[in-house]
C-alpha cells in the first residue's frame, strides 16, 4: 500500500496524524478574539480563535499562542492586555491581525487606549482587561491566562467566527 492510501486509510480510521488532526479541528467553529497591549508605549496585538472562559470566580480567561509567533515575544512582556471579543463585521480586522507583515493598528483599524493604555479596538462587542495569571508551554503553544479586571460591554452583536479556514457569522435557530 502507498503513502497516500496508507494516509487515508489512517485518516478513515480516525487516525490522530497531524493532517487529520488539522482536518477535524477545522470542523470546529471557533469565536475570533483580538488579544492587544502597550509594550513600551507601542500597540501590540494578535488574533486568537482559541480563547475560552475558564472561571468566574475569580474570572479568568484563556487563550493559546502557537510558539512561532513572531508578536507573542513583544506580547508577552505586557502586564496587562485586552481581549476584544470580534463581531461579525470586523472579519477584516481579524485578518490583519494575522498577518505577521501587517501594520495592525494603522488605519483602517480604529481604536483607543484604555485607563490602563491597553488599546481597545472600536467595534468589538465586548473588551476583557486583563493582567497575566499564567503563562506556560504545552505542545508547540503558549498557554495565557488572564485574570480580568475589567469588562467594557458594547453594542449586541452577532460574534465573528472561525470555521473552515474562513471568517463568518452566526445565525442562531430558536425551536
């Protein structure tokens, strides 16, 4: 039997090989997070498709940054950041923060800093303030977790997802 078949033939059987690995997680919808923070007086940020809430009391937030991160070096020497949760029309945004070569906070992104110069981004449904709890390594990313200190609530919104490798919406059924 070739690589090929052999690779499907894992990938049938469920497999836990990377490319499946990949292929189920991609299957999964995720909500889309802006992570941003001053770092010497400089706006700092990244997208996140992996936070989660983790406590209520005290209230804490996750999130994982993959370790070839080229902004969690700069990142992780902030104290305190913000976690912006993304709506459904700031696919855009969600991009450029992606992008390794992109000028994050150049226009057309707008936002603001906070009492405590986290930036916060307009738009965002929500804002978590956070100061770092926790920072570890597990498997090939850096687990953060952040103590919130503080929540801005914006307008309702439809949240910005993750699902396929593409950015979409939400449309919630009701029985």
């Amino acid at each position: 039997m070739d690589a090929a078949h052999l690779a499907a033939r894992r990938e049938r059987l469920g497999g836990a090989g990377a490319e499946a690995f990949r292929n189920a997680l991609a299957r999964h919808a995720s909500g889309v997070v802006a992570v941003t923070a001053a770092v010497d007086g400089t706006p700092v940020g990244l997208t996140a498709t992996s936070f989660t809430s983790v406590s209520l009391t005290p209230p804490l937030i996750s999130f994982y940054i993959a370790d070839s991160s080229t902004t969690w070096p700069r990142l992780s020497r902030a104290g305190v950041f913000g976690v912006h949760l993304l709506a459904e029309n700031q696919s855009g945004l969600a991009a450029r923060f992606a992008d390794p070569g992109a000028d994050r906070f150049a226009p057309p992104t707008a936002w603001r800093p906070s009492d405590e110069d986290v930036p916060l981004i307009d738009g965002a449904t929500a804002h978590l303030v956070c100061g770092r709890h926790e920072t570890r390594v597990i498997g090939d990313h850096w687990l953060v977790v952040g103590h919130v200190r503080r929540v801005l609530l914006n307008r309702r919104r439809s949240p910005l997802l993750y699902h396929e490798g593409a950015f979409g919406g939400f449309l919630g059924h009701h029985p």
